[in-house]
C-alpha cells in the first residue's frame, strides 16, 4: 500500500491588533466617512484620527457618539472603550451610526464639580456623618471605600404603558433604587430598579414625541445586548441640571478612575510635546509705549488699552483692504462686513432651535457660543449663549454713525467694526454678558 504525503496548508492567525474593519463615522451634515480600523480601536484613537485627517485643533473635546436611530437615543462612547464592542453590542438589526463631535462637557465635572452635583442632590455615607467636603466630592465617586449617593425625584415610565409616574430615587454603588413610601430611604422601602455592569446610559431624543415624557429632560438605562425599545428603564428629570447630575454620577460610578485617567491623559501627553500650551489665565496686559516695558495691572486701564488697540488694529485693516483698487470707503468695506462668514463660529443662517440643539450636542457648559444671522431681522445677527446651563440669545444690531457702520449689543456703549473684533473682545471681557465667550460650536465636513 502507497501512501502520499499531502502538504496541508493551514490559515494564518492573525492577532486581533492587526484585523481590520470599515466603519461608518457621520458629521454634523449626516455626510459619512468610510475608515479603516483595527478591531482593538477605541473611540480615543478614532477621534484623534479625524482630528489629524481634518486638520482640527485637537481640545480633547472631540467625542464619538453612538446613535441609535431607531430606539432615539445616543450617547457619548468614553475614551477608553473598544468601538467593535460598542457596536456589537447594539445587534446587527439595530441602525447604529457614531458620530465624530464635539462635546465641551465630557469632563467638566473634574473641573467645575459644584456646576454638575446640587448640594441637595448628594450626600455621602462615611464617617463624615453624610457632610459633603466640596473639594472632595469627585474623589468620593473614586474611591471605594466611599459610598457617595445621589438622590431625588424622577418620573419613570411604566413597562408596556404610556402614563409616567414620579417616585423618589436613590442612587449607591450598588445600583438605582426607588422608594415604594415617599423618601424613605429605609432598606424595606427601596425597590432595585438598575445597575450599570452590564448597561449603558443613553440621551433620549425627542422625549415627548416618542415617549409622551413629561419634559425633554429624559434618559435611559439600556442593557447592553438590548435592541427593542421595550426594554429600555426610561427615567425623566424635571430640568436640564437634575438630569445631568443623575447621569454624571451614573458615569462615575460605573467607569470609576478610568475616567479620571481618560481625563488626565492628554494633559500628561502634552507636558513632553513641545508645543506650548497658553491658558487664558497666563495671558497678560503689557504697555510698550514708554522706554521700558511694564504689565499693566489695572483692569480699567488694560480694558481701555484693548479696545483702543483693536480699533487701531482694525483700521490699518481697513486701509490695507482699501488699497487693492478700491477707492471708495463704501467699496472698502464690503470685505470688512463679510469676513466673519469664514469663521468657525458663524453658523448663517441657523434658526433659535437649531442654535438650541447644537449647543445641547456640544455640552451645556458656562462660554459655549455660536453666532448667527437672525430670523426676524435680516439685518441684524444673534449670539447664542450657554451659561448656567441655560442658553440665552443676545441680538447684535448694526449702529451708523456718520457714515460708519458698528456692531453692540448694549446699545451702543461697545462698538465693534465687525464680527470678529466683536468675538475677540467678548473672549477676554465679560462686558454685559452673563460670562465670556469660551468655546464656540464647530461643525466640520469629513
């Protein structure tokens, strides 16, 4: 009996940091971008590539977001977390999308605690008698020895019914509770309701359209493998701070330290990179007029110093554009109105609730602005404002005099050339704004 030997040739292994998938990433436009990835990424590594890819300046704001178009929900994707997982998660029949975005808000509670965590929404379970120390009150979500809760009323959606009812909630390591006696907190009268090992919270969009919610202030805990609506825990806060403090909190403990560090990470990267890094807090007025230089320490004095600087510098603006062939003051300043129409933060002809909306989507933060034109008077333009998380629309009205035209929003007692003095003017000085224009909203095309 012959026997011939058969070469066999078995398939590679490929490790699973070099396997690669296509992903979809939409902007702003719903305009998507096909890339190709490895199946270890995470939404970091993601964001940093649009980043490169659009020439963006990299904040650390940038945020990819899992939308879930059929159930009306989405949320921001943390840093550290695997993409593939996130969307295996959602089921093959669920029409996911992620989204490349900005989002102001994504750590800010490390920095501005107070702004997310109302005193009479937390108190801590320690030997401190329940007495929050403010400048710990982070640190005790970190910790574990600590037992940080978080608690007040929600309305809850009744299961396979459209009616809401409100209860009083309770928020522990150990997961969501309501009480089934008032506010009693008392073990016999507090009902399990979630945790967060296996689930996620999600914004819920449109929340008395679809789930005939009592306010917009909605979200929800969705387990991880769930894909029907049915199955969604949908919570309903009765304001904007409420609902972001209960969310907030369900962040921390569920991700714990591993936000802290998806926070500090690129603050620790940016240390060894040599480009400089200028806080608003280090830039100062200097006077060079005299023989020797000096800072100029009195806040009237550097004001009036930078208004009159702008204006000089607007100016010589002015006469550069003035003198490209265009004789008449009129014809020269035709560029000068127009060139705010090239500036990130100008958004046309965007309408108050698109504003509205698109400020929400990149974080409900003190500064977070954008520029307009305005719908009632063509003339005229709108800067939309969040502070408080609230966003408050200012109108910008043109101002001729004797000839010139300038821009205020007080009525003539601050004038500005053009939009962009105006927006540099208000980035240093509060002026009669409720707080100065800190980040503004971008959209980009991928």
């Amino acid at each position: 009996m012959n026997f011939h030997a058969r070469r066999v040739t078995l398939p590679a292994i490929t490790p699973l940091c070099l396997q690669k998938r296509v992903i979809k990433v939409y902007d702003e436009n719903n305009t998507s971008k096909a890339v190709e990835v490895p199946t270890d990424v995470t939404a970091r590594d993601i964001c940093q590539l649009f980043v490169l890819k659009n020439h963006c300046i990299d904040d650390h704001s940038w945020t990819l977001i899992d939308h879930l178009t059929q159930l009306g929900i989405e949320r921001t994707i943390e840093d550290h977390e695997y993409v593939m997982d996130v969307l295996s998660g959602n089921g093959m029949e669920t029409d996911s999308r992620l989204y490349f975005r900005k989002n102001y808000a994504k750590y800010e509670f490390f920095k501005k605690p107070l702004d997310f965590f109302p005193d009479h929404m937390v108190s801590i379970s320690t030997e401190t008698n329940g007495i929050v120390d403010h400048s710990e009150l982070i640190e005790t979500f970190l910790k574990s020895s600590t037992c940080p809760e978080i608690h007040g009323h929600l309305h809850v959606k009744e299961q396979s019914k459209k009616s809401w009812k409100k209860f009083y909630f309770v928020l522990r390591r150990s997961g969501l509770y309501f009480s089934t006696k008032g506010t009693s907190k008392e073990p016999r009268h507090l009902q399990f309701f979630a945790d967060f090992a296996d689930s996620d919270i999600y914004t819920v969009l449109s929340a008395k359209k679809a789930h005939g919610a009592p306010t917009e202030f909605a979200f929800c805990v969705k387990a991880t493998k769930c894909s029907s609506s049915r199955d969604l825990k949908l919570l309903c806060a009765d304001d904007e701070q409420t609902k972001t403090c209960w969310i907030t909190a369900m962040r921390l403990l569920k991700f714990g330290m591993q936000l802290y560090q998806n926070f500090i990470q690129p603050h620790q990267k940016q240390k060894v990179s040599p480009m400089r890094s200028i806080s608003e807090n280090s830039l100062v007025a200097m006077d060079f007029s005299g023989h020797k230089t000096r800072v100029i320490e009195n806040p009237s004095e550097a004001l009036s110093v930078a208004v009159e600087e702008g204006l000089s510098w607007r100016r010589k603006s002015c006469h550069r554009l003035s003198g490209h062939g265009s004789p008449s003051s009129a014809q020269s300043s035709i560029p000068n109105l127009a060139i705010h129409l090239a500036q990130p933060w100008f958004h046309g002809k965007l309408s108050r609730e698109e504003a509205q909306h698109l400020i929400t989507q990149q974080g409900l933060i003190d500064g977070v602005f954008l520029l307009r034109d305005s719908q009632s008077n063509p003339k005229t333009f709108v800067l939309s404002l969040c502070h408080m998380q609230k966003i408050k629309h200012f109108q910008i009205l043109p101002v001729d005099d004797e000839g010139e035209l300038f821009y205020t929003l007080d009525d003539g007692h601050t004038r500005f050339t053009d939009l962009i003095q105006f927006v540099e003017f208000y980035q240093l000085n509060r002026g009669t704004l409720p707080c100065r224009l800190k980040h503004h909203c971008i959209r980009i095309t991928l």
